[in-house]
C-alpha cells in the first residue's frame, strides 16, 4: 500500500483546444483526487435585440 510520504502527482501540461482550456488544480490536503479546472472560451456572439420594423 502507499505510505505516509508526501502526496505527490505528475504535473500536467495544460491542455489547449480551439474554444477550450483544461489546467490541473494544486494538491489540496485531505483530498481524494486533485481534479482539472475547466475554462470555455465564449463562441457564440451576442447581439442587442432590436424590434422589427412595423409593416
């Protein structure tokens, strides 16, 4: 079984794509597992609504 020794983990290089960004979170103590944080990129454009002209 594993010891008593430091808690350590293999860093992780952060993870890129197109509209997506993923980056390993620090060891906190008494944790299970260290987890990712996850951080989206906005893709869609928002525009003003305007009303349609009357006919």
């Amino acid at each position: 079984m594993s010891g008593a020794g430091p808690k350590t983990r293999p860093k992780v290089p952060e993870g890129k794509s197109q509209f997506l960004t993923t980056t390993q979170k620090e060891i906190v103590e008494g944790a299970f597992h260290v987890g990712y944080t996850t951080t989206w990129e906005p893709f869609q454009k928002e525009v003003k609504y305007s009303t349609p002209k009357r006919p």
